[in-house]
C-alpha cells in the first residue's frame, strides 16, 4: 500500500470533523473519496498531507508514519496535493508558480524534464510563462495548479475537486489527463462532488458522510449501488 | 529656489534612511499580516552597534555597518521566535500586544546602564564631512553615501525578491501560507528569513540616520519608526515599491514642512497628509485595491 489512513479524527476547535476514517490506497491506482459539502474530504486530503494535524489515528505512506511529519517535508516525500480552489500564487508568473512547484526537488538537474512532461500534460501552460497567474482562466488555472503539483514529480498526487467551475468539455480534458497522468505511474486519490465523472476514472471509491465513511468498494459497483445512485448520481432508483 | 533644491536633498537623504526602516514593516506585514512595533527599535539598535564597534571596539566603518546588519538580523529572527511565532494562530491582538511588549522591553533594556544606558551619545563622525558647493546647492559627502549604500541595498533587496528561489518563495508565502507548504517550502524559515531582511535593512538605516543626525539614544527609533510605517502604509503595505514611494513622499513632508511651514507642526503635517491619502484611496498609493486574499 503507497497510503494507510487508519483510525483518523480530525478536529476544527471543538468540532470533529473526521470520526475515525480510514481507508487506503495501493500503488498505481486512482480512488475517489466521494461525499457532499462539509462530509470532510478536503479535511482528509489535508490531514494527510499535513496541513491540519490529526486529533488521533495515523496516516502511513509506503511504511513511514507521516502523521506528524510537516508539510513541507511530506512533499519532499512524494506526496504532491492540488488544494481545493487551486489556489495558485496570483502574484507570481506561470513560470515562477511551477518553480514554486518544483522547490522540493533535490535534483535540480531534471528540472526541465519536470517542466517538459508538464508542457506535455498541459501545453496552454507553456504558452503563458510569462503571464500573472492570477490573469488565468478558471480552466487554465486548474491546468496551473495541476502542472505545480506535477513539477515535484510526486509517487502519490492528492486531487481536491479538480472539476471545481468548469465547463463540461474541460471537465472531460480533465479527467482524461488524470487518467494520463496515473498511466504514467502516478498514483492519484481523487476529491470529488462530481461522483459521476469520479467513478468514471476510479478503480476504487469510499463514500463520506459527516466525518464517516460509509461505503466502499470498486467503483464500477458503487455506480450501480441504490443509495449512491440515489444520493450522488442524482438517479431515481 | 536653491534654498528649496536644498531641501528637497534633505529630504531625499532623510526619506532614503526611511525607506531602509519601511520595507522591513511591509516585508513583515507583507508575510505575516502583522505590524512589527518593534521594527523602530531594531534601527536604534542598528545604530548602537555601529556606534559601539567603531567607538569601543576600534573597528572601521566599513566593518561596522555589515557587523550591525548581521547582529539586527539575528535579533529579527529572534524577536519573531520568541515574540511572534508562539501567537502565529491567535487572535492578531495578542501578536500586536506582544510587538508592543518588545518594543518597550528594547528600550527600556536599553537604557540600562550596562547595555546602551540611557543619555543622548554623541556620535563622532566615522570620516571628515565634505561640503561641496555646486553654484549655491550643497551637496555633503555625507549625502552622497547615504544615497549610494540605499541604492545598492535596494538593488539587492530588489534582487533577491524578484530573482532568487527564495525571493520567490517569499512571495508565495505572502501570498498564502498552506499553498506554500504543499510546495515543499518551510514557511517558519521563510518567515524567519524576511525578518532577517527587515532588521539587516533597518540596522543600516539606523547606522546612516546616526551619521547624518549624530545623536544617538535608546528610544531613538520611535519617531523614525513611526514615519516609516506611516510611509508603508502611505505606499500601500505589503507592497515594496509602495513602501520605497511612501518613505521618500515622508522625507519630502517632514523636511519641507520643518522648513517652509513649522518644525512644530511636522509630525502632525505627515500624520494628515496620511489620512487623507488613505481617506481617498484605503490601500495606500501602490496597495493592491480590493480584499487581500478572496
Ligand atoms: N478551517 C476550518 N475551521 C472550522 N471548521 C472547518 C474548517 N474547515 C472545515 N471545517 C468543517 O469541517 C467539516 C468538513 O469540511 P471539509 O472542508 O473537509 O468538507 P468537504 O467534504 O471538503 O466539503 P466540500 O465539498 O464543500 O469541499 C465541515 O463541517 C466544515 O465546516
Ligand atoms: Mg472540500
């Protein structure tokens, strides 16, 4: 397994908001958290990657326990997280955003292959190096943001609503470079309101609700489940 | 009129040492949203251990100014440590309560008699002062370094901002702190290093405020200190260039009000100038308008 998360809760203040959630992931793969507003899938993609510290429980990548390990050197680790709302550095360029994405890197020297793979991922980006980032499209922003997360080369890449306010022809670039990105080797957990496309790419999926999981399985036969038809496909039964 | 081209030089070697003293409260401001009320202090430190090496210790000026950039950076870094970074998730009055405490503990310690003690130093002159007479406008050798080491450290500053990994780093930390750390950046270092800056620059500002003005006290850095932030805010804060702008608009006011209107009325002259600026335009000359993170 390239991520355990075992037993994990994870509180704002006084309010929990994971209630011993647990799930994994195995090498290779694409899984979906699946859940809607407030059910606490970016608090785990943040738990794990360590921007919010966990009440109790573990997250385990490869077999390190990385539950106490800071953020930054969770990146340094493998572990590359696009955040909800892509927050890309408006005050820096294109170019100086996947710096940013790369200041991780040990080895310097294949920075320019980091940079080509992502030219090759998302070509628009290289058209616009020299551009503020904050003068993007919503669309090329999410490209921005994925292509950042890219230039660390990470093992593990952590997705929080990519599809997040754009159009559904972008929705299905998206998703077919997710699908291509995890072809070449990287692992991918997806964060999802839009379950539709979500299943569509996963292998596997677990279902949140207020801090819980309450399903799992392959995605192929949550699609087919009566209650996720019901609650997340928007499907009559 | 060359009585005002005069002035004005006066201005411009004043608002110079202001700039010096501005970036550091808007780098701050800038990264941590959190106003260094003992940013004035820093400077006056600046200019003790400058007054101290050269004086007590014998050394050149030459050596005196980067030892007192080096010892103020040190202490930045460690105000912020031990001031700052325990209240970083706290309600922002509790960080502006603890500057004040630090700011007041400078002082006051300094003006121990074992430490700075607390009379008015005269400061000798590190090199022979030059008057050169340019038909009627007077130009001091005095002016010509001021204005040549805040070029050169502005230069830098500008360079290591805009160039270098971790000017850029500082940047992307200003503009937010968690995507930041999922770039792999180490924001405490980050914080840790823009304080580092702030203080090196105001160290140096005080060193050339002391040779231009050369009285020196403990609680020297109060006024100064408040016509930089006062310039920081006038630029926009958070923003460098508008920090630069801001401080040489206050050196302007303060020398041609002291000359032209009242040395009285000079302090009361910039604080209003700042508050119609800001009456009109809420972030400042150079600020970004709108909110500052959506
Ligand atoms: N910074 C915070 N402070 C306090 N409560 C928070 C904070 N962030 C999230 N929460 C609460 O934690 C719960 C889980 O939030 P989370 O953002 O993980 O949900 P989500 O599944 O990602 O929702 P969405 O689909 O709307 O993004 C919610 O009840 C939310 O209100
Ligand atoms: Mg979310």
């Amino acid at each position: 397994m390239i991520l355990q998360v075992k037993d994990l809760n994870v509180a704002y203040g006084s309010i929990l908001a994971l209630h011993g959630v647990a799930f994994e992931v195995a090498e290779g793969e694409i899984v979906t958290l699946i859940g809607a507003n407030g059910a606490g899938k970016s608090t785990s993609l943040r738990a794990i990657s360590g921007l919010v510290r966990a009440r109790s429980g573990q997250v385990m990548y490869h077999d390190a326990d990385i539950t106490r390990t800071p953020a930054h050197r969770i990146v340094q680790m493998g572990i590359g997280h696009v955040p909800e709302g892509r927050k890309i550095f408006a005050n820096l360029t294109v170019a100086e955003n996947l710096e940013m994405g790369a200041y991780a890197r040990a080895d310097r020297g294949s920075l320019q292959a980091a940079f080509d793979r992502v030219f090759k991922s998302f070509p628009r980006l290289k058209e616009r190096l020299k551009q503020n980032a904050g003068t993007l499209s919503g669309g090329e922003q999410q490209m921005l943001a994925m292509g950042r997360a890219l230039m660390s080369t990470p093992k593990l890449l952590l997705l929080d609503e990519p599809s997040m306010g754009l159009s559904p022809i972008l929705v299905q670039e998206i998703f077919s470079i997710i699908q291509e990105i995890n072809r070449q080797g990287t692992t991918v957990l997806l964060v999802e309101q839009n379950a539709y496309m979500a299943l569509q790419v996963a292998s596997r999926a677990y279902v949140l609700e207020t801090g819980r999981i309450v399903l799992s399985g392959p995605a192929a036969e949550l699609r087919e489940n009566p209650r996720v038809r019901a609650a997340y496909l928007g499907q009559a039964v | 009129m060359i009585e005002a081209i005069n002035q004005v030089l006066n201005g411009l070697q004043l608002g110079l040492v202001y700039a010096l003293i501005a970036l550091g409260y808007t780098m701050v401001y800038g990264i941590i949203r959190l106003i260094n009320f003992a940013h004035g202090d820093v400077f006056m430190v600046g200019a003790f251990i400058a007054f101290i090496s050269t004086v007590n210790w014998h050394l050149p000026f030459y050596i005196a100014v980067p030892l007192s950039m080096l010892i103020c950076a040190a202490l930045g870094v460690i105000i912020e440590r031990l001031a700052y970074r325990p209240l970083r998730y706290a309600a922002r009055i509790a960080a502006l309560i603890s500057a004040i405490g630090v700011s007041l503990l400078i002082e006051y310690g300094g003006s121990l008699k074992f430490v700075f003690g607390p009379n008015y130093r005269v400061v000798p002159q590190p090199f022979s002062v030059v008057q050169w007479d340019l038909s009627g406008i007077s130009v001091s050798n005095i002016q010509v370094i001021v204005l040549v080491t805040v070029v050169i450290l502005l230069a830098g500053l500008q360079y290591l901002v805009a160039r270098t990994k971790t000017g850029k780093a500082m940047r992307a930390v200003s503009f937010d702190h968690d995507a930041a750390r999922l770039m792999g950046i180490n924001v405490d270092a980050i914080i840790s290093y823009t304080f580092a800056l702030g203080s090196a620059l105001a160290a140096a500002g005080g060193v050339l405020y002391s040779v231009a003005y050369p009285q020196i006290n403990p609680f020297m850095g109060i006024m100064p200190g408040l016509k930089a932030f006062t310039a920081a805010v006038l630029g926009g804060i958070g923003s460098i260039p508008g920090a630069m702008l801001g401080a040489l608009i206050m050196g302007q006011v303060d020398v041609l009000s002291a000359a032209y209107i009242s040395s009285q009325l000079r302090d009361a002259i910039a604080f209003t100038i700042l508050i119609l600026v800001l009456l009109v335009k809420p972030s400042g000359l150079l600020g970004k308008t709108g909110p500052e993170k959506v």
